[in-house]
C-alpha cells in the first residue's frame, strides 16, 4: 500500500498516511479533527541491479565483429556472390 501525505485545511498541519490506492483523497486531521486534503508528492523510486549505467552494458569490442568475417573471406553473401562470378567466369 502506498504512502500518501496530507496537509490539514484548518491548522495546517501535514502527516502521512498509508492508505490503499481506492481511498478517498480527504482524511480528517489527528491533530485538530479538520478536512486534510492529499498533496502530491514525488514517488519513492529505487533502481537496484545492474543495467542502469553507462559502464554497466557490454562494450561494443566484446560483441561479434563483422570485421571476424572479412577475414574468413567475408560474409555469407559476399563469398555466395564471390562464388557465382567465379563459377559465370570459369565456363566462359
């Protein structure tokens, strides 16, 4: 259940409150009985794990290079292309 705070219309006094989200959004005052109506407020929100910097994603030198096929004599495409001029060229 999520934690809402409050500030009270008559002495202006704020608490808190942990309240399900289908509450109504007015509570009555612990300290002087008045109308208290919810405030917003900015969530309570932790990132935890690894993911969310920069440093912590793999660098792009561990990732496969296309770099590793030019050295075996290039992509599937390429040597498939390479291939078929070769063998046009042979009949000839």
């Amino acid at each position: 259940m999520p934690l809402y705070e409050y500030e009270c219309a008559r002495c202006g006094k704020r608490f808190e409150l942990i309240q399900k989200f289908s509450a109504p959004a007015e509570a009555a005052c612990p300290a002087c009985g008045g109308r208290a109506h919810r405030l917003l407020s900015a969530p309570a929100l932790q990132f935890k794990g690894s993911g969310w910097y920069v440093n912590d994603y793999p660098s792009k030198s561990s990732a496969p290079d296309k770099k590793e096929g030019a050295a075996d004599g290039g992509s599937s495409a390429e040597t498939g292309a390479k291939k078929k001029a070769s063998v046009t060229t042979d009949k000839d």
